[in-house]
C-alpha cells in the first residue's frame, strides 16, 4: 500500500477511537454515494454527524484540518444530502473535522473540531 494511504488509514483508525471514547455511535465509515465519500459518519446523541478526516504527517505547508476547502465542504454536503435521503433523516446534523497529524508512532496529535463549517452558509453571504 501506498505511504499517502497508509497515513490515512491510521488516521482514521485513530479518529475512530477518539470519536467512540467520546461516546459517538459510528454509523458507518467510508461511505460512498457514486464518487463521493464521507470518512465518518456518526451519532453524537441525537445529531447525525458528518465526519471529514484529515490526515499529515507534517505540518510544513498547514495543519490537517486547512485542507477541508470550499469544494470539499461541497462534495460532503452532496454526501450526506443522499445518506439523509436514503435512512430518511430529518433532524440535526453537524460537519465535524478530525485533524490528525503523525510526526512519528510516539507523537500523534489528534484534534476534533465539531461544528467545523457550514455547507452553503459562505454561498448565502
């Protein structure tokens, strides 16, 4: 396997412990609907949440969580506009980031960021 993919897969291993000790039901992980995916998908309660994890193993250019872009906010939002047509939800939702940075197998930071953005919220301005 590929370095890149190596490192994101750790990532969301990693992302997947921290989400669970916080008490979040994983619904599903590496969810696709065509061409898009959602790395996480989750209850935290009663909010379905939208999980986008990022993954470096250096911050020379920026921290993880910078590369979530506009488009990308986009293609998350087409994601879980179908998740929430196929189950039939209709109440809260949140987009969450987990920003993962492996400076080595000793020294890991791992970060969660809810309420990351707000699909669309840029466009109404």
């Amino acid at each position: 396997m590929a370095k890149h993919l190596e490192t994101g897969k750790r990532g969301e291993e990693l992302a997947l412990q921290l989400l669970q000790s916080k008490g979040f039901k994983i619904l599903e992980t590496n969810w696709r609907y065509k061409r898009l995916e959602v790395d996480i998908i989750a209850m935290d309660g009663p909010v379905l949440v939208f999980v986008e994890v990022k993954t470096r193993s250096y911050d020379y250019f920026g921290k993880p969580e910078e590369f979530v872009n506009s488009k990308k906010e986009r293609l998350l939002a087409q994601a879980a506009a179908a998740y929430m047509h196929q189950i039939q939800h209709e109440w809260s939702i949140r987009f969450d980031v987990v920003s993962v940075l492996l400076h080595s197998d000793e020294k890991i930071e791992i970060r969660h960021l809810p309420d990351a953005f707000f699909p669309g919220l840029g466009d109404a301005l």
